[in-house]
C-alpha cells in the first residue's frame, strides 16, 4: 500500500476466542435450580466440548466468576463483585465497565 492511509478493522484490533458462547438471564434473580444447573451440567457440557472460558454472572449479589479450562477441569482464574471495572480472561484487553450490568431496583 504505498503512501496510502488503510483503515484498521475489527479484526486488526480484536482477537477473537475461537468459540464464545453467551448465555444471557433476564431476570433479577437466579433460581437454585438455575445455579445448580449453570454449575453442574452445563459446566460438564462446556468441558466436554472444549470451550476455554466460562464466565457465571448472578445479578442478584452482583458478582463474576470467570473460570479457564485446563486439562478438562474448570479452574477459577477470577471472581469479582459489585459494580468494579473489571479487565477477566479472554477479554483483557478491554476493561469492562460492569455498573452498566446491572439493573437498578
């Protein structure tokens, strides 16, 4: 591209997982039988397919719970609660502003 201006694009800035899964919960609270779900069963799910993060977020007490895949078992890399800006794997390159996550009462 001699002398000429290229424009960046997503791809040039990002680096994107291989497969990212986002499951999202409308609703104030996470039932008991949700969060036994959500760490039982899906967990075994998300392990037997290999995904490399997993990310529990309950907007009832506010908090994260980021876990990596090693060697098939879920291993926490970070918890986090309340409304703190928060830099968690595969996403730390962008520090998250999570005041935005949560709905007001």
């Amino acid at each position: 591209m001699s002398g000429e201006r290229r424009r960046a694009t997503y791809e040039d800035l990002c680096k994107v997982p291989d497969h990212l899964v986002a499951e999202i919960i409308d609703g104030e609270l996470i039932s008991p039988s949700t969060g036994a779900l959500d760490r039982g069963r899906k967990m075994q799910v998300y392990a037997r397919e290999r995904l490399g993060h997993l990310w529990i977020v309950d907007p009832s007490p506010r908090t994260r719970e980021i876990y990596r895949l090693e060697d098939g078992r879920w291993v926490v890399v970070g918890t986090h609660a309340g409304s703190a800006h928060v830099r968690a794997e595969p996403f730390e390159a962008v520090e998250l502003v999570t005041t935005r996550w949560w709905r007001e009462p």
